[in-house]
C-alpha cells in the first residue's frame, strides 16, 4: 500500500492467518488487501530504481518510495532465444515500461500495466531470483490474477464477474469486498502513467505445492468518483508497492490463495 502522499490505496477486507515467520506491515490509510506475507529475504545486489511520477494504487499496509520527477530512459527489452512467458499468454513482448531500466523481458498485459521478467543478475537487479522453467508456472498464474484485477477496476462500471476471478484464485478474492464498495460508489480506475509488476518466487517455504510471489510494483494508477475527482487514498504522485501472493498447486494449476503486503518486497 501507499504510506506516503500521492497514488491510490488497493484494498480489500481480509483477515489472514499464517505461521510465525509472518512479519507484519503497517501505517495510516491504504486500501488494497490489508493482509500478511512472510519477510521478503534482502536483496544481496545493488539496486538502481528510478520511478516516475504518477498515481497509485496499492495495499492498506506497505512501505512506499516516492521518488523522481522526470522519467527515465526506459530499458530495452533483452530477448534470450527459448527463455520467457509461454507464448500464448494474455501479454505481448514489448520494448520497454516506465520505470524499468535494468535488462530483462518487459510484457505489456493490458495498456499501461506491464511485467518486468529478470533473466539474469547484473549490478543494477532489483532481487536475485531469475526466470526459470519451475517458477513459469507460478509466475504466469500470479500474473493472471493480478491482470484479473486490473481489467476489473478499469471497466466502467468494476466488473466483479470477470471470469479470471475464479479462474485464476482457489476461493473468493478478498479484494471482491473493496470493490463492491467502490463499484456502488461509481469508482473506476485510470491507469495513468502505468503500472508495472517485478515478480520474483521466493525461496521461502517453497514446495512441489506450495510458493510465494514477491513482487515490488511500480504503480501510477488512481481511483476516480464518477465526477473525476480523486476518491478516497488517491493523489497525484507514484509510489513503490511491495506486495505478496500465496499460490497452491491444484489439480495441476497454480491458483492464488491469498494477496497482501510482504514487507521488505521493495528493500533496496
């Protein structure tokens, strides 16, 4: 979520009970999935991350960076033969995001929501995990859910029948209860400057079954009333939204269990 001024605040009403490694995340508004994810482990790289300013939607409970005023010259996408998302996909390979300068696979899954993939560790990564032929599978559902949501807040009015939300989580979206809310209150979501997904899959608590994705989203979109004012938790400015997913592997698909802030996501 967003815990400084600027961007709109993603949230949905959930309650998540998980083992003792959670660390929990926390300051003042937010209005995305106010959940728990365990500590995302320190990146042992040097980072470079630049942001440009937009607005943001993100979680109830976050840490945000908010940063230049200028973009950056955005990165051109490395293509490696055999190596990325399955062709068939709901995304298309692009050159580049705002925001994204580190080399590496740049996707665009609707206009302005992108998916930055690392294929290698270089100076300037942002977290050591790479793209690898175990983890596409995880990566790829994480991405469905998230792009789910997307489509759902930037419809007029919030689409909350979308088929991705059963298709793409194991049980009922806790971001459902904020957006029915959002919908009666004639919200919608414009996307602005973009927003773009980091995912990694952390080694924590990975199985055959069982991953967490950690990602660090660039997010430059805000929540509009029907009169175009900014609704509630949304402001001019761009923040950095370190956000979490529990995925389970379920008659062989990769489903998301549940979302929420994962603290240290966004720790450069």
């Amino acid at each position: 979520m967003l815990c400084a001024p600027g961007g709109a605040i993603r949230n949905a009403a959930v309650a998540l009970t998980f083992a003792s490694t959670i660390a929990l995340v926390g300051c003042s508004g937010g209005e995305r999935a106010d959940g728990t994810l365990p500590t995302a482990p320190p990146t042992t790289v040097a980072v470079t991350t630049t942001t440009v300013v937009a607005t943001t939607t993100v979680a109830a409970s976050t840490t945000v960076t908010v940063t230049s005023t200028e973009a950056p010259a955005p990165a051109t996408t490395t293509v490696a033969a055999g190596v990325g998302l399955s062709a068939d996909g709901p995304w298309r390979l692009v050159d580049s995001a705002p925001g994204v300068t580190t080399p590496g696979l740049v996707y665009e899954l609707i206009p302005k929501l992108w998916a930055f993939i690392q294929l290698e560790e270089t100076d300037t990564s942002t977290y050591p995990w790479t793209l690898n032929d175990t983890d596409r599978p995880i990566i790829e559902a994480y991405l469905q859910a998230q792009l789910t949501y997307y489509q759902a807040i930037t419809s007029n009015p919030i689409d909350l029948d979308l088929p991705g939300w059963t298709q793409f989580y194991s049980g009922e979206s806790a971001e459902l209860v904020s957006l029915r809310e959002r919908k009666a209150q004639g919200q919608n979501a414009d996307l602005d400057l973009g927003v773009v997904l980091r995912p990694e899959v952390l080694g924590d608590e990975r199985s055959d079954v069982y991953a967490i994705v950690s990602d660090c989203v660039l997010d430059g979109s805000t929540f509009r009333l029907p009169d175009g004012s900014f609704a509630r938790g949304s402001s001019s400015g761009v923040g950095e939204l370190a956000w979490g997913a529990r995925l389970s592997l379920i008659d062989g698909r990769w489903l998301v269990d549940e979302m929420g802030p994962i603290e240290g996501g966004c720790d450069q």
